[in-house]
C-alpha cells in the first residue's frame, strides 16, 4: 500500500493514488486531490458530480455509471470530461474518495 503527502496530510492509497479508506474523506480531502490531478478548482458543476458519486456510492457500494452522472446532473459527457480530465473513473471518483470502481483500468 502506497501513502502520499499532500500539503502535510498523509493518505494510503493503491497503485493508482485511489484511497484506500474511503470513510476518512472529506470536502477539503477532494479540494486536495483536485489540485494535485489537474483538476484545479472545484466549481458548483465540479460538486455536484462529486456529491452524487458520493452518495450513490454510499448506498449501493459502487461507483454510478458515467449516464447516471450525466442524468442525475444534466450535464452532458463532454462537460464531465471537461470537468475531470482524467475522466469520471479515473478523475471524478478518485476525486470523490471512492476505492477504484471496478472496470477502471
């Protein structure tokens, strides 16, 4: 298991620098994650997406396929890309401190 530092705070994560302990994420976890992928600056659209990904994941303990983020928001595949560059998987649920859904490669 891998740990890495960011602004003095220290998370396990996988190979892939997603956390390992899903239950220590916060809103200033996300802000954290966000500067150091290149996400940058999380807007209102950026937390929506974080949000229902959060929940959803809550409730049934897996990631939302990409077109219920895009139903649940009204965004549109290319604003998510946008959004998270490194896509909703990779970007998005890293992001919103969910384990690597499954089918991330």
């Amino acid at each position: 298991m891998a740990r890495i530092e960011i602004e003095g705070r220290v998370f396990e994560v996988d190979g892939d620098g997603f956390l390992q302990n899903p239950e220590i994420w916060d809103e200033q976890v996300a802000v954290l994650f966000a500067a150091g992928d290149g996400t940058g600056e999380l807007t209102e659209k950026h937390w929506a997406i974080i949000r229902y990904i959060r929940e959803y994941w809550q409730e049934t303990n897996m990631a939302p396929m990409v077109r219920k983020i895009c139903q649940h928001t009204g965004l549109r595949l290319t604003d998510v890309y946008r959004l998270f560059p490194l896509g909703p998987a990779k970007g998005a649920c890293k992001i919103a401190g969910l384990p690597k859904p499954d089918g991330c490669v």
